[in-house]
C-alpha cells in the first residue's frame, strides 16, 4: 500500500478548556475527493484549519507526503483553501485575483498572465477577466475563487462550505465543476461541508465527526446504508432506526424484539444484547416487505418528484418512507390515514448499542 499523501495521528486540538478536536486518526490518499461532515460545532472546519496550517495541533502529528506539518506555517505549505467566503481582493479584476498566488510566488508578468488566462478559461469565465469580482454573479465569483486556488498546481485543495452561499441551481452546477476538476487533475481534494447531498454527490470517502471526534468514515454508500452509531444513523439520511434487544440469533439472523413487534435482520448478536434496527426511508415499502407493522400518515414532505410520508406508529414512533411523488396517491399515503408498513430483512441494518 502506498504512503498516503495525509495523515492524521491522534491529533488534539484545544482552546483553553474546550477540546475542539479529539484523538482524530484519519489517512487520505493522493487523488482522494474526501468530505468531511458533521453538525455545527463537531470541530470539521478546525480539522481543516489545522491541516492548512492556521491552527497548530495541541497533541498528534499530522504529515502532508510524509512531511511532519505541525509546525510549519501556512504560507510554507502547499495548501491552497477556497473558503466559504470566498475572500476575493474585491481591489482587484476576476485575472488580478487569479494572477495573486503567483505573484507571491515571483512569477513573471507574462507566465503568470497566461496562467491566470487559462484557468478563467478552464472555468469558462475567460470574458470576465477585466470585470471586477463585486460585478460577478456568485457562481462566477465561485469560479474566480477556484481559479486562484488551483492555477499553483497544487497536490492537495482545501475547501471550506465553498457552495453553501450559492442558490440551489448553482450549488448543482458547482458540483458537477468540482467533481470534473478533481477528477481531470487528480488533486486531492478536502471538502468540509453541513451538506449530506454534497458530499455524498461528489465525494470517494465521508469523514462523519460529531463533538470532536470522528464517528465514522466510508464511501457514501458504506456510510448511509450501514452507519455504525446511532448518532450516524440520525445525521445521515431519512433513517427509522427501531430500538429494542436481540432476543435470538442463528446463523447470521437475529430477533430483535421492539415496541412495535419482533423484527428479523442480519447480523450477529447475542441474546441479551440491546440493539436497533435501522431502516432507510426509501427501503419502507407500502403494503409490502417481511417484517410488518402499521402506522398513520401525519405529514408529506415533497422535494421534486420525491416525497418523503411521516407516520407515527401506536407507540408515537415517528417513522419515514419515501417514494416517488406520482406513486403517492396509488399507495395511500394520505394524511390521516393507516397503513401498513414493511422492509425486507436484507434491507435492514442492525446497530449494536454502544457500549457506555
């Protein structure tokens, strides 16, 4: 295996009593698009801030090619970020900006013109290079911002909430930018984000941090369909998740008994064990599936051509199911109204609880 371009080695960060960022163990490959996630205040974006060099680790190491970084200042590292912000030099034209890294850099009037040139060209905004930056629209500014970071070249691209300014239109339309980007150059590419849909649309890997500490790390897939807590399982997607204790276990199946019934799902547990049972919304099915049980239509969420239905079962479980808006009126999920429910046993998921 070879050496990965990033690593984290239980690395602390503090500020005075408050410990920002807890023991984070965590390698990124060269040409990895890895997204970091987790609810305000988890320590994503002081994870970020540390491996550019702005904030210095309290404890750990972290190693950029195999270099130990901890000291090194920002300016010495090659570690551009593109910030939520942006943090445009509003003095300055779309190429100005784009030309300022390298001119920090000694690069000559006429290299660096041609770089600058190229880039804008490359975000297809070469037009606007004169205009100045506060007469852009926000995507064009977006793509400004990413011009500067990459026109150095660099191995490694931080990125800061950089869409979360962008109107959901150009949020899309940025995506499918960066994904491209990442792709064609091979950089490898750090994107902190409050996002789900971001960072599961664009990126290989999800770091999922909650208070400091990292609670999970996979593909997307890994992390939506088999979260390994139940803090992972309620931030990442539209989960039921069914509490109860495993009350018999067989050849990779157990029993889960809950309040609302006793569900089937693979797994291992002894008997005994407290465990869940987590269902992702869209693997509810209406009137189908092997485990089964009823509850009553309370709302409707619509988001495009999908709907996600809310019920609440005898017991005041909330529960979720999301299907296709046009099958909405076929299934019977009308509000007011009860249905029964199910899923598959392989469509289960079973969460061990933590130990304390």
């Amino acid at each position: 295996m070879t050496e990965p371009l990033v690593t984290f080695e239980r690395v602390e960060k503090r500020f005075d009593d408050f410990v920002a960022v807890k023991g984070a163990t965590l390698d990124i490959g060269a040409g990895e698009f890895v997204a970091i996630m987790g609810p305000s205040g988890c320590g994503k974006t002081t994870t970020l801030r540390m491996l550019a060099g702005l904030d210095a680790p309290t404890s750990g190491t972290i190693r950029i090619a195999g270099q130990v970084m901890n000291d090194v200042p920002a300016h010495e590292r090659d570690t551009p970020m593109v910030w939520q912000s942006l943090a445009l030099f509003p003095f300055l034209n779309a190429r100005e900006n784009v030309e300022f890294g390298l001119k920090m850099r000694g690069v000559g009037v006429s290299e660096r013109r041609q770089r600058a040139m190229t880039w804008l060209d490359r975000m297809e905004i070469a037009e606007f290079a004169e205009r100045n930056v506060e007469t852009l629209s926000g995507g064009q500014r977006q793509r400004v911002a990413l011009a500067r970071a990459l026109v150095t070249e660099p191995k490694l691209l931080l990125l800061d909430e950089p869409l979360s300014a962008l109107d959901a239109h150009l949020v899309i339309r940025m995506q499918s930018v960066l994904s491209r980007l990442q792709r064609e150059l091979g950089i490898t590419f750090v994107y902190v984000t409050h996002s789900q849909s971001e960072a599961f649309a664009m990126a290989d890997r999800v770091v999922i941090m909650s208070q400091g500490e990292i609670a999970q790390v996979g593909t997307p897939r890994e992390v939506y369909r088999a979260p390994r807590s139940r803090f992972v399982a309620e931030f990442v997607g539209r989960n039921n998740i069914l509490p109860g204790e495993v009350v018999a276990s067989h050849q990779g199946m157990v029993s889960v008994q809950t309040p609302l019934g006793t569900f089937n799902v693979q797994g291992d547990a002894a008997p005994g064990t407290s465990a869940s049972i987590v269902v992702a919304a869209d693997m509810m099915q209406v009137g189908g599936g092997e485990n089964r049980l009823t509850a009553t239509v309370i709302s409707e969420e619509f988001v495009g051509s999908m709907v996600t239905a809310f019920l609440e079962a005898s017991d005041g479980t909330e529960l979720k199911v999301q299907v296709q808006e046009r099958a909405l009126a076929d299934l019977g999920l009308e509000t007011g109204r009860e249905v029964s429910l199910g899923w598959n046993t392989a469509d289960g998921h079973l969460l061990v609880d933590e130990t304390p």
